[in-house]
C-alpha cells in the first residue's frame, strides 16, 4: 500500500532558457547567453510566485522539489539556492527530502555540478539519451557521447543520487546494437534510469521530419523487441520497473518527487510554462503559468501568472489519477474508479482483469507484465 500524499505539497520550478532549440517539443526557448537581467528577474518573479501560491495552499509539509524544463542547470547556483531556501521557509519540510535537478552532459554544464550541490540540489537527471555520437546528432542532442560519460562520473561524485534518461527505438537501431549500448551504459554507475522509447509527435521537428520521410523509426514489431531487451537487461542488472519508463536499483532510488506526482498530490508550479495541480476549497484545480518569459513575469507582478485556472470535476480528477497510477507498480485503490463507473467485478475492468492485462491486489488495480507494453490500449479500452 502506498502512503497517501496527505497534506503535502511538492514544488515544480521550470526554467525555460536552453542551450539550443529542442527538437522534441518546439517550446519557445531561448539561448542561455547575454541574458542575464532578464534571468534575474524571473529568479524575482519566481520566489514571488512561489509566496503567493503558498499563500493559497495553507499550512503544508514540503515533499520534494524538481528543477526542470529547458537547461535549469545553467542557472546560477546562488539563485538555485534562493528558491531551495525560501521553498523549506514556506513550506515546512517533512524531513530530508528530494531535490532534483535536470541537466545535460554537456562539458559546461558538467563543470557546475559541484556548486549546484553546494546549492542543495541531491538529486540529478541528467539526458544522456544514446552513447552513439551519430544517434545524438540525429536526436539534435549538443554533446558528444564522451562527454557523457564524463559527465556520469562528475555527476557520481557531485550528487549522492543520479538518474539518466536513454532514448531508444532510434532510427535505425538494431536489438544486438542496443543491447551493447545499454550494456556499456549499465556499467557508468548510475541508481536510476528512465528508458524512453521515441515517439514522433506531428507538431515537432521530429514529426516533420517523419512526414518529409528522413526519419524512419523502428517498426513495431521491433520497436516490442528492443522494449522487451530493455526490460530484460535492466532487470538482470538489478533495476526495478517501478513505472512504465522508469527503473531504479532499490526503492530508495526512486524518484520521490515523480511518485508523489503520479499518486495524486499537490505541486505548485512557477516559472513560465509550468503545470501544478493544488487542492483548493477542496476541489481539485488545474494550473498553466503563462508560457512566454515575460507574459510570466507581467503577470506575476500583476497578480495573475497562470493563463489557466480550471476546477476538475470528479470525473477529470479520477480519470488523472487512472492515467498516471497505471503506469506504476503500486496502480490505482479501487475506490478511485467509482468515479468513473468501474468496478472489478463487471464491465470493461472485469474484462481486463480476466484477460490478464491488468491484476488486482488488495484493493488496488495495476499493470501486469502483459499490460504495461501495451498501456496505452488498456487505458482506451477503460476510458471509452
């Protein structure tokens, strides 16, 4: 059984200055360089934002804090430090908690790893995504396979957890070729890894570049292959699955902050672009900050940062809560599906359960082996 996120809160910060354009997404970023005044006062605007949703949420116990978006490790460590500590201020913290920042293995960023740590971050995500100097040219990536390995070792020694991303089912990846890969990645020292498989969404320079015919992903059949050697090599090597894409050696290695988001709890979001989800009056409400750097910053001194602001009805809030507990281990309690008609003894859930693409344990429903590759239809199939 999994502990109830109670009255905690955890903090999503979203840094949206990157190093380059990032081709998965098309997010409007911007280059880091010559823009440090306007950098300073996000930094403002954040710790404002942050008092202000304090103010919303009431006295609550601080869960976790995440550092993400575009490159929050080329912030300055002294404003990272800022936010650390007027986060613990405002809310108070339930003990030692998790504080993660995402990076990328590029030299530069690598070389304030240990001033990031002295700024109290403990807990970093860094994109490593393939060890293969061409693979990171396709993806668009701006470091080499080199410096990632370079940046694992600064890393390991900087922070006491580390966690890499890997992308997977790339163009022109073999099963043999991927096995090797992944094995050499195995042996950089890491507690955590989060496999991806790629995906093309029509909107990105991927999905473009799919459509023009220049990317040709795997097909499905070994896209299922190299999933499955994944799991395989993984689990030899000790990790747990403890969520669709996200494996750790140990439960102590897992991310605190994403399980506190995928078993339902408050997070505020600040900075521009940032989702969070809050209880407030006891509703289940949705927030979006303005996404441009400076709509953010108008409107947080304006009182008004989000660009969105929408109560969940019942139904939305147990559908979230389906659509993110499926995709770990612990599932979803079966009270939280009577919102949404389903029960294990009738009707499509009984018939997932017969089926043997879902289990139920103790009052919980989850993914068994056979569902989890094929999630997404065994979403659709509750959900229609």
């Amino acid at each position: 059984m999994p502990p109830s996120p109670g009255s905690d809160v955890a903090l999503y910060v979203h840094w949206p200055y990157c190093a380059r354009i990032c081709p998965y997404c098309d997010f409007n970023v911007v280059r880091d360089r010559g823009r440090t005044d306007e950098q300073a006062r996000l930094v403002e605007a954040i710790l404002t934002d942050m008092e202000a949703q304090a103010a919303l949420t009431g006295p609550r116990r601080l869960a976790s804090i995440f550092f993400g978006g575009g490159t929050p490790s080329l912030m300055n460590p002294a404003a990272v430090a800022r936010v650390i500590n007027r986060a613990r201020t405002l809310w108070s913290p339930r003990g030692p908690i998790e504080i993660t920042l995402e990076a990328n293995p590029t030299d530069a960023e690598a070389d304030r790893f240990a001033a990031m740590a002295e700024a109290g971050i403990n807990r970093l995500s860094m994109g490593v995504q393939a060890l293969d100097d061409a693979s990171l040219k396709a993806l668009g990536r701006n470091h080499s396979a080199d410096e990632a390995r370079r940046a694992v070792a600064v890393a390991a020694r900087a922070f006491p957890r580390l966690s890499i991303d890997l992308i997977y089912a790339r163009p022109g990846q073999t099963v043999p070729g991927w096995r090797a890969e992944l094995s050499e990645a195995l042996d950089l020292g890491f507690e955590h890894v989060s496999p991806y498989q790629l995906t093309i969404e029509p909107t990105t320079a991927f999905g473009r570049a799919f459509a023009r015919g220049t990317l040709v992903p795997p097909d499905e059949d070994l896209a299922a292959e190299l999933y499955e050697t994944t799991q395989d090599l993984l689990e030899a090597a000790g990790f747990d699955a403890y969520e669709v894409s996200n494996h750790a050696r140990g439960e102590a290695a897992r991310s605190s902050h994403n399980l506190h988001v995928w078993r339902g709890g408050d997070y505020v979001g600040v900075g521009p672009g940032a989702h969070g989800r809050l209880t407030l009056d006891g509703v289940r409400t949705a927030t979006v900050a303005h996404r441009g750097i400076a709509d953010y910053i108008a409107g947080v001194a304006a009182e008004a940062p989000w660009v969105e602001r929408d109560s969940q009805s019942p139904d939305e809030a147990a559908e979230e809560r389906l659509l993110l507990g499926l995709r770990t281990v612990e599932g979803v309690s079966v009270a939280d599906l009577v919102a949404l008609d389903l029960s294990p003894d009738r009707g499509r859930l009984a018939d997932l359960l017969t089926d043997g693409f879902l289990s139920l344990q103790d009052n919980r429903v989850a993914a068994t082996a056979t569902g989890r590759p094929l999630l997404d239809a065994v979403l659709k199939a509750l959900l229609t």
